[in-house]
C-alpha cells in the first residue's frame, strides 16, 4: 500500500512541475485578424510590429474627448471605428507599443468595444 500511495505522490510531483514549466514563459503572437461578419479585429501590437510584412497594422489612438481604432490584416482588409466613450477612451489611452489590441464596432462604424491586454505574455517590439 506504500508503494503505490508513494508513486501517486511522485505522479503529482511531476505532473505539477510539467505543467509549470510548461507555462513559464508563455508568449502570445498574433497578427491582424479582422472579422467583417462579426465586426471586430484583434492582434498583438508588438508581435505585428516585429513580422516580416509591411501590410498589416493595428493601432488605437484618443485626444481628449474622441478615440479611434484602425487594423488591417495580410489580405489588406481595413477596419476602423472611433468612439467617444470615457471607458472606452480610457481602454485606449492604457495601450502601449506593445499590447494585445480588441476592437469591435457597429454598423454605423462605432466603437462598441476596446479591449486592451498588457503582460508577459504580448511580444515586445525589440
């Protein structure tokens, strides 16, 4: 009955310390994805950044009272929106060089949505 509660534990140990270190380190990388259906586009900033084209962008912007957001993929689709939501402006204004970027807007080119994600895990530029 030792022997095996003793491997069980030795089982745990590993299993643990596998999955650890199988997220330490963890890098997202993605480029621009626009859905017109679905009316949104998202990437990595950084990740776009450092990639070998010069097609794709994705980039918000705000001044004091109005914001914008602009992708465009590989394919050279383009998606814009602009907004004048204080939560919204404040979403864009916590982006840097450097964050994962998700917009989304509607029919009349409205931002509905920004999300902004700053961390390990988004690829910096250098």
């Amino acid at each position: 009955m030792r022997s095996g509660s003793g491997r069980s534990i030795a089982v745990a140990l590993a299993a643990a310390v596998l999955s650890t270190t199988a997220f330490a380190g963890f890098k997202s990388g993605q480029n621009v994805v626009i859905s017109t259906g679905s009316r949104f586009a998202n990437g990595d900033a950084g990740y776009v950044y450092r990639s070998d084209d010069t097609v794709q962008y994705i980039v918000c912007r705000a001044s004091n009272s109005t914001g914008s957001c602009y992708a465009r993929n590989r394919d050279g689709v383009t998606r814009s929106c602009s907004t004048t939501s204080s939560t919204l402006l404040a979403n864009i204004r916590s982006m840097n060089g450097d964050s994962y970027i998700y917009f989304k807007w509607d029919e009349d080119g409205t931002c509905t949505t920004v999300t902004v994600e700053n961390g390990s895990t988004t690829r910096p530029k250098s």
